[in-house]
C-alpha cells in the first residue's frame, strides 16, 4: 500500500513541477486577462451573484488572478472569507473588509488582517473557490502539496457550490489522487464552470 501511495505522490510531484514551469512562463498581460475573464464568469452564475458568503483566496502571482472577482463580490455586499494559515497546517478564516487590511503570513503569502473567525467558518460558506494546478474531469484536483486545502476540504458540509479555480488549458482527463483527496463538481476557469465527473 505504501508504495502505490509513493507512486502517486510521485506522479503529482512530476506534475506540480510541470505544470509550475508553464505558469512562470504566462505574462502578466495574460494572468492580467485571466483575472478579470475569471471575474466576469464566475459573477455571470447566478449561484455566486445569490450566495450570502464566499470563501474564497488571495491568488498568487503565477495563478489566476482572484483579486477583481474579490473586488466584485466586495462591492455586491458579498460576505467573503479568505484562508489564513495557522501552524498547524489548517487554515483559519477572515471576513475581507478591503484592500488595506492584508499582510504577510509565515511564508510570505498575503494574508488578511482581521479577527479569526475559525476553521469550520469556510463550511457555512454558499460557495467556496480553492486554489489548484490542475482540474480532472474524473473529479479529481492537483493542489501545490501542502494540505491546507485538503484539511478544510474535510471540514466542508454537504451542499453548496465547491469548485477548483485553474486556467482553462489546466482541465485534462484524471489527476493522481490518494483515497483522502476530496473530489469536485466543478472547475473555475476564465471561460466559466466547467462540470466535473465525482467518482
């Protein structure tokens, strides 16, 4: 059993690795593009433009860019909480009051400032976007390896809208995945939803 599990952090390993490599070499122009394409698309859904709270991320440089999606759910009085890291390797929550309240977490990610509302906060969330490198039409999602987002995932409720944000050349047909690795309905890209089959 433990080597099938090496083979498979192996295979994701290779991947994440891959998949990093083609995000460095996106322009700005392009990531530029793909924020304010993956704004217009995920406010078009009447899900999101419904929902009373968001959970949501500040992307990094290399990722899609959620920060004008932030902006607009801001400005719809959207309640939208962002993921601050905790030493425990789980991930608390802050309701985003604007752009001022930000700094620098523990490794150097921007974080919001503002009071903890906890761990279990993101599971009464009518939507909750997650950060991936890779999207499998099986259902499957390539994180960056952490496990944040994989101990919140176990903390979410049934129901709701749960999709994993990627750019749209991110979709292929399976991602390696382990029998804890929770799966998804949907994907984020700047072209819209994209449905997910759930194992």
């Amino acid at each position: 059993m433990a080597g099938a599990e090496d083979r498979v952090e192996a295979a994701k390993a290779r991947l994440r690795a891959e998949v990093l490599t083609r995000r460095a070499a996106r322009s700005d122009a392009e990531r530029i593009a793909a924020g304010d394409a993956l704004c217009a698309a995920a406010m078009a859904d009447p899900r999101l433009r419904t929902a009373r709270r968001v959970a949501l991320y500040l992307s990094l440089r290399s990722e899609p860019g959620t920060g004008p999606l932030l902006g607009a759910l801001h400005a719809a009085g959207i309640e939208t909480l962002l993921p601050v890291q905790r030493t425990d390797r789980c991930l608390d929550w802050v309701a985003w009051t604007g752009a001022d309240a930000l700094t620098r977490g523990p490794h150097g990610i921007t974080e919001p400032h503002g009071p903890r509302l906890g761990p279990d906060a993101w599971s009464e969330a009518d939507v909750a976007l997650v950060p991936g490198l890779l999207a499998g039409r099986d259902g499957n999602r390539l994180g960056r390896g952490a496990g944040y987002f994989d101990r919140s995932l176990a903390l979410r409720r049934p129901g709701g809208l749960l999709a994993v944000v990627v750019f749209g050349d991110e979709i292929v047909d399976s991602v390696p995945h382990l029998a804890h690795d929770a799966p998804f309905d949907l994907a984020l890209t700047p072209d819209g939803f994209v449905p997910l089959g759930r194992r």
